[in-house]
C-alpha cells in the first residue's frame, strides 16, 4: 500500500486591501508565482490545475519573482528574509538571507540572475543588495524615509535600478555595486510600482496620486507624464509589453488598461465587476503581461485573488481562475453526479468553493453565504450540500446550479459539525447539544448536561455525538433519543466518522490517537491507529469500509486498513500548518485541505 501526490489545486494570491500585490511569470510565459499565507505556489498559465508548492518560509510569504534565467525563484517573507530556490527540480532552497527587519515588499533581480534587490518596511533600513548565490552585500538601497514599495532593476548594461516609496519619492541607482545617484518627486501620493522596460529604454512609475510617469532608462530624468484623469482609483500594478512598447495597469476603479508608450495614451480597457456599480472585492490590485507568449494574454489580479485573463486583441475577459485565499476548513465530496465526483470546500472567511474533481478548477457558490469560519460541510445523496459557520446559521447549496439556496437557519450556538441523517434530515451540534433541521425548519433539539458535544458523524441508522469528556453518545436520529453510551476515552474526541457501510465509528482524538468501534458490540475493535502526534482533524473511509484516511494537526495524512491495524501508508507536511480536512473521493483517490489553503489530491495504491 502507497500513497503518492497526484496534483495540487493552488489557492489564490494573498491580497490587502490599499496595497499592491505581486505576481510574476517566468520568461517562457508558462507558469505564475505568487505568494499565499507561508507558501509560494508556481502555477501554470494554461492549466491552472498543475502547480508547485514551496514551503520554506516560516512566516506569511509576501512576493516571488523567477529569475531572468528561468531557473530559480527569490522570494520574501513578512519578517524580512529572502529565499533563493530551484524552480526547475525538487525546489531546494539555494539560499536564505535576513535583509531588513521587517515585511519585503518586492524583489528584483538583474539581468545575468546573479544580483537581487528587496526592498520593504524594515526598522534600520528599507533594503538592501545581494547576490544571490552568496548573499554578500553588492550595494545599498538608502535614499528614502518611509517602506518602499517597488523595485525594477534595468536588465541591461550599464545596470540601473529604481526604488518607489511611501515617502512619494522614486531614488536612481548606478550599479554594480549599486549606489544612490538621484532622488526624484513626481508623485503627490505613495509609490506603488515602477518597471524598466525589457529593452532598458524606459522606467514607469504608478501610485495613489493616480498618475502614471516615464522615465529616461539610462539617465532616469523625467520623460513624460501621461494619463492624467483616466485612472479615477489608485494604480496599484503596471508591466511592460515585451517589445518594451505598451505597458498594462492595474487599478482601485475596476479597471486594467493597456497604454501606448510613446503616445501616452490608453489603447484599450477592460471594467471588472457590475457596470456602473462600485466593488471593492473588484479592485485590481496586480498585474503582469507574461513575455515569452504570443497570444497577447495579460493576467489581472483582484482584491478577492481572482485571476483574470485577459487578451490584447479582444474586450471580453478570456477566463477568471478562483481559489480560497484563506484558510480550508472543511471539505465534503458529492457523488450525486454518475460522471464524477464534485468537490466542495469551505474556508474561515466563510467562502465556499464547487471543484470540478476532473478539471481541478473552481467556482465559488452564488448567493448569500456565511459571513464566517465555515465549521463544516455535507453531501446528501440527492445533490444538496449543508454547510455551517461561526455565522451560528445553516445554509444549503444546490450542486447543479452552485448557488446558495433557501434561507439561512439560526442555530443555538456555534455549530461544532454537521452531519445527513435519513429522510431528509439534518444534525447540527452546537456546544450546548444537537438540533436537527428539514428543509429549513428546526425538527427536534436535544442537550447535553453532562458534556459539551465536540463532533458529530451518522449513519443510515445511528447518529453519534462525541463530548469533551472523552465519552460518545448514540442517538437514534429521528427521534434523538439515547441509545447507547461509549467510553470515556483516554482523551478528548476532535472528530468521528461512520464508515459508509455503517459496520464501524472511527474517533480521532486531540492525543493523535484513533480508536475504531464495532458498531454491533461498540467495543474498541482497532487501538493501532496511533501515528499523528497531534490532534487528529478529520477521518474518511473509502466505499468498502475497508480503508480510512485521516489527517492531524501534526501535517501528516495517513491510510489505515481494517484488516491489518498496524500497516498504514502517510505523507508528513502534506499541509503547512496542519491539515483541516480529508475525503476519499473515489476508489484510489483521497484530497486534503489545510492551513495552506491548498486542495490536494492524493494516489492510494495497492488496497487489495
């Protein structure tokens, strides 16, 4: 028995509202680099369901960009350390160097890949330059009194590099070593970007005065000040064409727009969001034109971590890629479709995601959701998912449509989990007990005076509450009445799980231990499952009942067999920051979700 990585589903790029965001691609136009939470993820452009994860940071990433060669990767971190890591192989980090004390906004590398500067809001100093190889200083960045926002380093001979700041200021560099040459005030506001043109000719620079500058390459004085009024938001991003003769920018109203360099004038525009109405999920806070491509594709990033694409030759968006930027809390698997299962998600932000198990792509659910940590997630057999939140409210989702539908349901208290009972019915647990729902409408409530309930999980025909005394109740569903009473024990219960063909309950407890019931005599038939060193988040079972896999706090997924309790097949630092969730999906295929705000599928072989 193995269990093997089969495909990550990235989540979207972190993003702050009022502050620019980064994303990068490599010199082939193939693959995107941005940061999310602790990780750097590198996705593909035209498959955005094929991605790599790098989790060397210890700390909430916050930009990535590839080398001009193609080969390696720096990025930053909020406590000010860069890492320099293989792009092409395993992703081994080559390099990891403490640059300033305090969050890197951006980095920049020259043209030969040798050079990096990253610059940010640091105590001592706002950056600094590197090579990358060694980390031995080559120059300094000082010029400036407030966090610099961007860099761009020129890619040719003689090398320049220019810095823009809060302080509304833009500093010129000569290197190498770089060394200050000139500050310039253009700008009335901050600084949110600035790039040199790929032929070296020119440097733009954008920010929160609206306003969009040109600069001379080489020299750095001031060419050109262009598109006064057309932007009505702050401009947050802007990239060049790779014939350095347009550039594309991103902004607070909604909009990107291409502009013609010499001309000075905006060439075309694209509104994002309803017409005529102000969105601030729809706020374009990055942007980069992939060089390496000749489709004309640009990529708009927003506030929500949509990505969306965008092509020079045509007025209509081409494609809009969604994610969680958050946190995954939840995750249920719907086998109502007979072609493929449908997967959906749930994160502490209250979004809920729909996956198309076969594509990796996703949608998020139309309609009024919560408005906070969803705390779980079920699947009936006719289609219909459930989810609560911290919102204290049940919703309902149809699958077909992916809409919210209905109204929502108020719960005593903050739900602990959710679970389908049979006809139609279903069991919510709250820190007070359990209350049942149909189409809506409280049915039956039942609570607990001697314990507080932690998890719930039903069968066909039990339906089994755990508390935090270590003990689990059985009720019978349609009626909550007590049928049985198992445990203490050795420790309090986190989660339970019914294998679907109702013969076993699996209890997953805060001490990373597992014990299986018989659900005939409700003695402890399995106590080998005892490999997470920490608490134990979720349980699955395959469809045979014959198979489980859980995953743990301690970042480890494991498979366990009935048959034989001490063989088990895991992955440790599956998820960075421990893993939320877990689905056996069909017969060799599992999915996780995390901390990362990742959705993994796993390969489970040899079951027979």
């Amino acid at each position: 028995m193995s269990i093997e990585p089969e495909s990550i589903w990235a989540p979207a790029p972190s993003t702050t509202r009022g502050q620019p965001t980064s994303i990068s691609t490599d010199p082939k136009g193939e693959r995107l680099a941005y940061a999310n939470n602790k990780s750097i993820f590198l996705r593909s452009i035209d498959n955005p369901a094929v991605s790599t994860q790098y989790s060397g940071h210890t700390t909430a990433t916050t930009v990535a960009r590839f080398s001009p060669s193609g080969y390696y990767v720096a990025s930053g971190d909020v406590s000010g350390t860069v890492h320099v890591w293989d792009c092409v192989g395993e992703g081994a980090t080559k390099g990891e160097y403490h640059i300033i004390g305090g969050r890197i906004n951006d980095l920049a590398w020259d043209g030969d890949s040798a050079r990096i500067i990253a610059v940010g809001d640091g105590k001592e100093k706002y950056g600094h330059c590197i090579t990358a190889d060694s980390g031995n200083s080559v120059g300094e960045i000082s010029g400036h009194s407030s966090q610099i926002n961007s860099v761009s380093i020129r890619q040719q001979r003689p090398l320049r590099a220019m810095t823009g700041s809060d302080d509304t200021s833009l500093v010129f560099y000569h290197g190498a070593p770089f060394k200050f040459n000139t500050s310039i005030r253009k700008h009335q506001r901050f600084i949110y970007g600035v790039a040199f043109s790929p032929d070296g000719s020119a440097i733009v620079s954008v920010g929160a005065d609206k306003q969009i500058f040109l600069y001379d390459g080489k020299t750095g004085e001031p060419k050109a000040d262009i598109g006064v009024g057309e932007h009505k938001g702050s401009i947050f991003g802007v990239s060049w064409s790779k014939d350095s003769k347009k550039f594309v920018t991103s902004s607070a109203d909604q909009t990107v727009k291409i502009w013609d360099a010499e001309a000075g004038k905006a060439i075309a525009t694209w509104r994002m969001g309803e017409e005529g109405k102000v969105s601030i999920p729809d706020h374009q806070v990055g942007v980069v034109w992939p060089h390496g491509r000749l489709d004309g594709l640009i990529i708009s990033l927003n506030l929500h971590g949509d990505l969306t694409y965008l092509s020079e030759s045509s007025r209509s968006l081409q494609r809009v890629v969604h994610a969680h930027q958050k946190n995954i809390t939840a995750v249920a698997a719907s086998h109502a479709r007979a072609s493929a299962p449908t997967l959906f998600t749930g994160s502490s932000d209250g979004r809920i995601c729909n996956w198309d198990f076969s594509a990796g792509t996703a949608d998020f659910i139309d309609g009024e959701g919560h408005t906070n940590y969803v705390s779980g997630l079920t699947a009936t057999r006719e289609g219909r998912i459930y989810s609560v939140g911290w919102d204290d409210s049940l919703r309902s989702l149809d699958a077909s449509a992916s809409a919210f539908v209905g109204s929502a349901a108020n719960t005593d208290g903050q739900p602990k989990g959710i679970a389908e009972l049979p006809k139609g019915l279903i069991a919510v647990t709250t820190h007070k007990g359990v209350q049942t729902f149909k189409d809506g409408e409280k049915q039956k409530e039942v609570q607990f005076t001697s314990m507080s309930p932690t998890a719930i999980a039903a069968s066909e025909e039990l339906l089994a509450v755990a508390g935090d005394d270590g003990s689990i109740i059985i009720l019978i569903p349609t009626s909550l009445e007590t049928k049985e009473k198992v445990g203490p024990l050795g420790s309090n219960i986190s989660t339970l799980s019914f294998s679907r063909t109702g013969e076993y309950l699996a209890a997953g407890c805060t001490n990373g231990k597992i014990s299986v019931f018989s659900t005939s005599t409700w003695e402890i038939g399995i106590s080998r499952w005892s490999s997470h060193t920490a608490r134990v988040t979720s349980i699955d079972w395959n469809k045979e009942g014959t198979h489980a896999v859980s995953g743990g706090l301690d970042t480890n997924i494991f498979v366990w067999s009935v048959q034989k309790p001490g063989m088990r097949v895991g992955k440790s630092n599956a998820h960075k920051d421990g893993v939320n969730g877990v689905a056996w999906v069909n017969g060799d295929k599992v999915v996780s979700v995390g901390g990362d705000a990742a959705v993994k599928v796993w390969r489970v072989e040899g079951l027979s």
